[in-house]
C-alpha cells in the first residue's frame, strides 16, 4: 500500500465510522502499533505541522511520509519488494537448477519450453547432504609451530570419545577431510580407528585462519591477515559446502575435521547470517557440528558444537 493511499483509507475509515473513532485509533487498525504512529507523524508534515526541532530530532524535517512508515515497518521490508520476501538467496551455491541450463545451446537453435523443462529436471539434486564439521582436540599451544603443536594426552581423550560418538550414530559415512594442521591431522587419525573403511583426505584450504573482520572488532589481526585467510578460507567453504551434485542418488554422509574458525565461519555463510558474526560463536574442542543441505538448496543446522558425549571434565575450548 503506497503512502497516499494508506492515508486516504484512514481519513475515510474515521469520516465512515459511526462511532467517535479516533484519527491515532483508526491509524493503529490499519497499520499497526509501529505504523500507526508513523503515520500520524508523516501525515502531520504532509498537512504542514513540523515537531519542535530538539538535538534528539535535528533531521526530522528531511524525513518524508515514505520514510517514516519504512522506519517504523522491520527491515526486510521495502516499496519496491513484497513484504513476504524472505531474503533467502536460493541460488546460494550457484547451483540452483534453473540456473545450469546450457545458455550456448539456447543461442546456436531454439530450444523448445519441453526440452528446457527436461533439462532442469536433469539438474536437479536427488539427494540430501549430511556434513559433520568436527573441531580438533585439545592441543600444546606452546608448541614454537605447527609440528610441535601436537595432541595433549586430555586431546587424545576428547579425539576417543569424537570418534566413538559419531560411530554410535550408525551412519555409512563416505569421506573424512582434515586439515593439513598437526592437530587436525591427529584428531582425524584418532578418530579414523572407530570408523573403519572410511578414507581419509586432507586440503590445505581447511587450514585454521581469520576469515574475516568480527563484528563488533577486536584488536586481533591486522587487515592483510583477513585478507589472505579469508580467500581461502571462502574456497574451502565453496568446495565443501553445497547442495548434492544432479548425479548423486544417495544421501551422503560427510566428515571434515578442522578448527574453530573455519567451522563458524561456514556455518555463518551456510545459513546466510552476516559471516562477520563467526566470533560470536563457540566450540568445544572435539565437538560436533551437523549441517544438513536438501535437494532445493535450503540449509539446516541439527547440532552446534555437541560435545554432551564427553564427561565435564574431559571439555576444553583451548
């Protein structure tokens, strides 16, 4: 509803009513608490009344009718959009069906609407895919560098209990990928022994790192940081997290075993919450993270940071 016509209708509601209907009452029934008053404040300069300009309202009189309903309406609302607009990007992965359709086949002959209707068909992923995003143990933080940054006997511990864990789940897992960091590489070997017959891979992408400049900031890492991390930290992510591929009939069952950071970050980015949101978020060491992503693309997180398997002694953060 536009703003003239929002006014018009609640002139009219008051001039109609036989009873003494208020001008603010019949602006609420139309338009709510919120929009109710902005309304009476835009009509107000519309008509010609300004409020008295105070220092808690020195750009009152820049504001126009428009301008006070959005600011009373919530934000995912626009003029220009439906107001039943989710702001979920369903494309997120850029695999989104009707997006993989072969552009320079359409260009070299005319594609009827059927065979373009069977293409999408074909695109489309059958399969649901389950993603366990593990974080590593506890390690010796005293450790000059990588190499010597090794378990701690109570992180070897935590490694048992991950890995009996998600053997109790009972599930056909098809992969594990850790990162190339001494302490990722430990925990995914400590936990390989209780899922036998499942491969183990590494990548450098998972490698622990500042993916991008918290909000609110923190005094932690100078910009370049961000910078480098950050690409690769989001290649990791556009690797490993994705809808299933067209080809793929089954559900699968994903392990990647990596560090607090990464798995925040991705797990931000999968639900399309501001990334810049990650430190907000905490993980126990060896905790479980599940991340589930439908044919369709939409995203659900069944577990945050589990670590409920392992008596209250053996939990760390550090």
């Amino acid at each position: 509803m536009s703003y003239s016509s929002c006014v018009t209708r609640i002139e009219a509601l008051c001039i109609s009513s036989k009873s003494t209907m208020s001008f603010r009452k019949a602006t609420t029934l139309l338009c709510g608490l919120a929009g109710g008053s902005a309304v009476l404040v835009a009509l107000a300069e519309s008509k010609g009344y300004y409020f008295e300009r105070t220092k808690h309202n020195e750009g009152l009189r820049k504001w126009n009718g428009l301008s006070v309903l959005q600011a009373a309406v919530p934000q995912t609302w626009s003029p220009s959009r439906d107001h039943a607009v989710t702001g979920w990007d369903t494309n997120w992965d850029k695999r989104d069906p009707m997006t993989q359709t072969n552009g320079k086949k359409k260009k070299e002959k005319e594609v009827s609407i059927e065979e373009q209707n069977a293409e999408v068909e074909n695109n489309k992923p059958k399969a649901t895919r389950h993603i366990f995003l593990i974080r590593h143990s506890q390690y010796n933080l005293n450790g000059t560098g990588d190499k010597e940054r090794i378990l701690t006997p109570l992180g070897r511990e935590q490694a048992e209990y991950t890995g009996r864990r998600l053997a109790a789940l009972g599930l056909k897992y098809d992969v594990m990928v850790h990162s190339t960091m001494t302490r990722a590489t430990e925990t995914a070997n400590i936990i390989s022994k209780h899922l036998p017959g499942v491969d183990k891979v590494s990548c450098d992408l998972l490698r622990e790192g500042a993916p991008v400049e918290p909000v609110p900031p923190i005094s932690w890492k100078p910009e370049c940081v961000y910078h480098e991390d950050g690409a690769r930290i989001e290649a990791a992510f556009r690797r490993y997290i994705h809808r299933a591929d067209a080809k793929q009939t089954e559900d699968s069952y994903e392990i990647i075993v990596c560090h607090a950071n990464v798995i925040r970050y991705f797990v931000c980015r999968a639900l399309q919450f501001p990334p810049e949101g990650w430190l907000r978020l905490g993980l126990n060491n060896g905790s479980i993270t599940w991340l589930t992503i439908r044919p369709s693309g939409r995203v659900g997180l069944r577990m945050m940071g589990d670590s409920g398997f392992m008596p209250p002694d053996k939990l760390t953060r550090t």
